[in-house]
C-alpha cells in the first residue's frame, strides 16, 4: 500500500511547506468521484484525485491560496458540475477545503496509524469564524455500514450554505495482498498493486533479488503464506512449479483465502488439481489461469493488468458481501 494521505500531508508539514486538504464533502448525482474523497495539496506537489478536469483544478488553486494564508483555516463551496466548469457529470458536489498546520500534527498522526492498521476511526469538525477545530476518535460512534462516504453534518442544508459541524466515518482498506514471485510478471503486477486499495506483501526466495524495492527475501515462503492474515488475497507466480504447488496447498488448506491466483496455463491447472485431489485438498477456491479474461497477449505488462482488474472485481464483491452482512446485522 502507498502511503496514505494523512503520511503525506504530515511530510509537508514536517517541511514547513504550506498545506491544504481538499475534501468532496457530499455528492448528488453524477460527479466524478465518490463523496469521502480527498486531496492532499501542497506547494511542490499533490496526492490523491478529486476526478481531475477544470474542477480539480481550481480547487488546487484556491487550496494553495488558502494554504497561504493564515486569517481563516477552511472555505465550504458547491459547485454545479456543468457549464461553468465546462464538466458535463450533471451532479453538485460541496467542497471543504483546510488549511493544514502544526495543530494538524496530532489528529493526522491517529488517522496515518489507523489507515495503515486498517481501523476504523472517526473525524470531526466544528466550524466557526473560517476556523475548523477537529477531533478523532478511533472507531465509530455509531452503527453504520458505510465507510468514509457516510456524513453527519448540523447546519442549514440549502446549497451554498455552510455546514457548522461535519462528521466522518472512516472504513480504512484492510486487504492484505500476498504476492509470491519477483519475475517479470510479478514486477510488472506490483508496480500496478502498489497503487491500488491493498496492503501490499511481496516475497520471494531467491537471495540474489535483495534489495529490490518493496521486496521481502524470504527463505521460507510457504511458512509467509501460513502466517498471513485471515481473509489474505494471494498471487502465486514463482519461478518453480514446485514451490508454486507447495505455496497453493498451503493457501488452499488455511480455508480462508479470499482469493488464491495461480500464474499458469490450462495443463498447469489441470495438473496442480490432480495432485491437490490426491492430496484431499479443497482446489475450488484456486483461479487458474489469472486475469479478467479475454486477454490473449502474455506480455507481462498485459497480464498485470489483466491481474490487476481481476483482483479489484474480487475487492469490490468482498466489500459488498461484507457491506450486506453488516446492514443485515444492524
């Protein structure tokens, strides 16, 4: 996994760079990013995406302006995703753009801990006076299913008029991905993974591969596989098949995996089957060959990105099976 947002805004601030937070506090209709999203602006640089286009780049304009200043600490503004922007989405979004500071150390410093940890946790705001005050706790206060799109806000709830108090519900992305292989194919994988909703593991075995970035040398990797986290997605592409077998029986038998993907032909599958039968191991969690489907090409940069799309469609229907059972459980 990158480094999250709140990592990011702490380096400006340790750099005594002037800092704003763009945030999309609530959405209707159509627009090009869900409500819960937010961009870190500074300076020298940006980290995230509000959905790009003439929107994002006046809000980086007017978060370097506010970032600048030191009379108020946040603007609230709707704007209507049409015309006047040139942007044809149709909906409206409210904007909440912050300035960031040394007063912003310490509830940055819990929200970079619980992003990483994956825990939930909850983000206030009182607003008065063009002053934002903030408050985090870990966990929510409340029951609810949705993660950092869920809003609570007090205040006059016409367009245009501002929020007095805006509260935030935080779900972190807790997916462990374990990838297993440091060829060209799980090179080309982890450059993609790396920027995606996972908390990215990469291991191989082979001594000689010390000191690629992100690489763990692990002489054992069997034994990493069975001390991953429950609920792990994992990639099995190493350069043996004996090893790949070893790693996929290991996977298979844990009985938790959410997903266990397996480089490799038809014949491959077929034989790791038979030998997974023989050994009274349950294989229909195992996908074989890996990707979307439909792409041919075994160029490495093609199969990555095969990879890559298949693993967020499995992200996606775990985070809707999960969603469904905790708003059955409320």
């Amino acid at each position: 996994m990158t480094r999250t947002w709140a990592a990011y805004a702490l380096d400006l601030i340790a750099k005594g760079e002037p800092a704003a937070m763009v945030t999309l506090a609530a959405v209707q209709g159509s627009a090009p990013r869900e409500a819960g999203t937010r961009m870190i602006v500074g300076l020298s640089g940006i980290f995230g995406t509000v959905g790009g286009g003439n929107l994002e780049h006046l809000l980086i304009d007017q978060a370097r302006r506010l970032a600048s200043q030191s009379d108020i600490d946040v603007s609230q503004q709707d704007y209507p995703l049409g015309p006047l922007l040139a942007q044809c989405c149709g909906g409206r979004v409210r904007v909440l753009i912050e300035r960031l500071g040394a007063g912003s150390r310490n509830w940055l410093s819990v929200a970079d801990k619980a992003e990483q940890a994956g825990r939930r946790y909850t983000l206030a705001g009182e607003v008065a006076g063009g002053r934002i005050g903030r408050e985090i706790t870990e966990g929510w206060s409340r029951t609810a299913a949705e993660g950092a799109e869920l809003f609570d806000a007090s205040g006059p709830a016409g367009p245009k008029a501002a929020w007095t108090r805006i509260v935030e519900y935080f779900a972190p992305i807790a997916s462990d991905l374990h990838i297993f292989g440091a060829g060209h194919v799980g090179t080309a994988i982890v450059h993609i993974a790396q920027t995606l909703p996972f908390r990215l593991h990469w291991f191989d075995g082979r001594a000689e591969l010390a000191g690629v970035p992100t690489l763990t040398i692990r002489e054992d990797l069997v034994t990493a596989a069975i001390e991953a986290p429950p609920s792990t997605f994992f990639l099995v592409l190493t350069h043996a098949h004996e090893l790949d077998y070893q790693l996929v029986r290991a996977i298979l038998s844990r009985n938790d995996a959410r997903y266990c993907g397996l480089i490799g032909s038809d014949t491959k599958r077929a034989r790791f089957l038979s030998r997974l039968a023989k050994d009274n191991v349950d294989a229909s969690g195992l996908t074989c060959p890996i990707g979307a489907g439909g792409i041919r090409s075994k160029d490495p940069a093609a199969i990555a990105v095969s990879a890559c799309a298949e693993l967020l469609l499995r992200l996606e229907a775990a985070a809707n099976s999960t969603l469904a059972s905790q708003r059955v459980a409320s």
